[in-house]
C-alpha cells in the first residue's frame, strides 16, 4: 500500500506530461498533413465537384458517436486500464495543446479566411427560427458555467434557499431545452437545404454531433443528477481548476455518473476540435463591427428571386466590360 501511495502520484504526473508531449506532435503531424493536401491541391488543381449526401455522413457519424460513447461508459465504469486516468488527466492537456497551437496556425496561415462561412445570405427564415434559440440558450449556459467555475461559494450560497435553487435549476434546464431544439432546427435546415451543401463540409456534421451529445447529456445530469449547479461548485470546480493548475485531482470525477464524465469528456473533445471547423470564428469576432460604418450591399440580380431560387446558379451573372 505504501508503495503504491507513492508510485500513483509519480504515474499521474508522467500521463500528464506524456499527455503534453502526445499533443504536441500530433499537433504538428495534423498542421504538416494539412500542408502538404494543401500543396498538392494547388498544384493539381481542385478536385472535381461533387455532391456530398450529409443526411447519410451524419446519420453515420452520430451512429459512431454512440458506440464510442456506449464504450467510455463501459470502461469507465469498469476503471479499464488507465481510461479514467488518459480521460481526465491526460486528455485535458491534449485538447488544450491543440487547441491552442492549431489555433494560432490556421489564424497565420490563413488570415482573413478565417470565418464561419455564413449562410444567411442563402436562406434566412429557417437560420434565424434555429439560431436565435440555439445561441442564447448555449450563451446563458455558458456564462452559468463560468460563474460556478469562477465563484463557487457565492454560487453554493445562493442556492441554500430552496425556492431560489428550484427557480436556478429550472431556468437553466429551460435554456438547454432551447439549445437543443435551436441545434436541432440548425441540423434540419443544413441537411434540408439543397443550396446549403455548397458552403457545407464533413466537420459540419462532426460539430452537430459533438454538441448533441454535450447539450444532450448536460440535460441527462438536470434530470438525473439533480441539483447540478450545487455539485458542479463543490465538486466540478474543484477538478477544473487542478487541471488548470497541472495537478488532476481524480478522485472527483471518478466518483461522477458516467453521463457526468461523457459531458466532460465532449466538452475537452470541442476544444480540441475547434481550429478545424467553424468554432474558430469566435476568436476573431468582429468587434470592430460596432462602431464601424453601415456596409452597403448592392444587388446586381433580384434578391428574392435569388433567395428563392432552388438552383445553384441562378440568374445569370453580370460582366464588366
């Protein structure tokens, strides 16, 4: 037992830096494999177009999702091997590592490309009925997270009343039920809209299943494990803020409800994701946008012919001479 009171620290502390080390070259292999498609690309020329059946790529990748899920489940559970300890020790370090060094690449190298390729102008109705409810609901659980994470007493304190706990936890459900349908809406148009496949991509479909399976399984700890935003404080923050400060602390979270560990699990896994796919336009918001100028847009074509239009080229195209 002394031994082994002495060993775990040691192996912990290895998996950690390991974890930094794994994520540091991954990094760099996924930015030189990035490069060189790119460079066969400009020498070869694009490939031929091609239409891509999304219904069927995320029907596919949220089939995945599932399993891989259903495995963590049973491993973690189970304790398999060191599962818990790459999870929520190692893992961290490696969505953080790439997060921040794919962040600063793709911003470098790609410059002003640097946007999450918006759609409004090619249908509006259905982008605002799914975005409205997806952003301000994902927005307000955002900001509920952060002050647990920033100030878990005042928070825990708050919640001694019971009529005020009760008003928190079914405020804040409210609003995940408003993420989920908004994201759900958001699905529906991208894979209902046929002239929305030209601005779409296979990532498109992995950031849908991603944030189902987040706001999914955040709603799964409302209802199951109740008073989360109690034992986030108590509990959760405490984890949190020992990655933050390169000493996991497992004991927390491997006493967690396995939908509890999936949640944080998806959530490293989005940060991971995030200079791959449209989450990165975030970290450049225009803020600038405030105080600019109007933009003026000048239609060449009819507007509502070409907004109603089914056609991907509609109209014909105005030439200068």
């Amino acid at each position: 037992m002394i031994l082994l009171d002495v060993v775990s620290p040691w192996v912990t502390d290895g998996y950690m830096y390991f974890g930094i080390v794994v994520a540091i070259l991954l990094a760099y292999a996924i930015m030189k494999t990035y490069m060189k498609a790119k460079k066969t690309l400009e020498e070869n020329g694009p490939l031929p177009d091609k239409k891509n059946n999304y219904a069927a790529i995320f029907v596919g990748m949220l089939i995945i999702a599932g399993g891989v899920v259903f495995g963590l489940k049973m491993g973690l559970e189970e304790n398999l091997g060191s599962l818990n300890t790459i999870m929520f020790a190692v893992f961290p370090y490696v969505a953080f590592a790439i997060f921040i060094i794919g962040s600063i690449y793709r911003y470098k190298s790609k410059g002003f490309k640097v946007s999450s390729l918006s759609t409004q102008f090619l249908e509006g109705k259905k982008l605002f009925w799914g975005s409205q409810p997806f952003h301000w609901g994902l927005l307000v659980l955002f900001f509920g997270h952060l002050i647990a994470f920033l100030f878990p007493r005042t928070l825990i304190a708050f919640n001694g009343d019971p009529v005020r706990l009760l008003i928190l936890e079914v405020s804040s459900f409210a609003f995940g039920l408003s993420a989920l349908l908004g994201l759900i809406l958001l699905i529906k148009r991208r894979l209902s809209t046929q002239r929305l496949t030209m601005v779409a991509n296979k990532m498109d479909m992995l950031v849908y299943v991603t944030l189902f399976i987040q706001i999914v399984s955040g709603l799964g700890i409302a209802l199951f494990a109740r008073w989360g935003s109690t034992w986030f404080a108590s509990s959760l923050t405490p984890y949190l803020r020992s990655v933050f400060a390169f000493d996991p602390d497992l004991n927390v979270v491997n006493a967690m409800p396995w939908f509890v560990q999936i949640h944080i699990i998806s959530a490293f896994f989005i940060i991971a994701i995030i200079p791959f796919t449209r989450f990165m336009h975030f970290l450049v918001a225009p803020i600038d946008y405030i105080w600019r100028d109007y933009q003026l847009v000048v239609w060449n074509w009819n507007k509502k012919k070409i907004r109603k239009s089914t056609t991907y080229f509609p109209g014909k195209e105005i030439k200068n001479h």
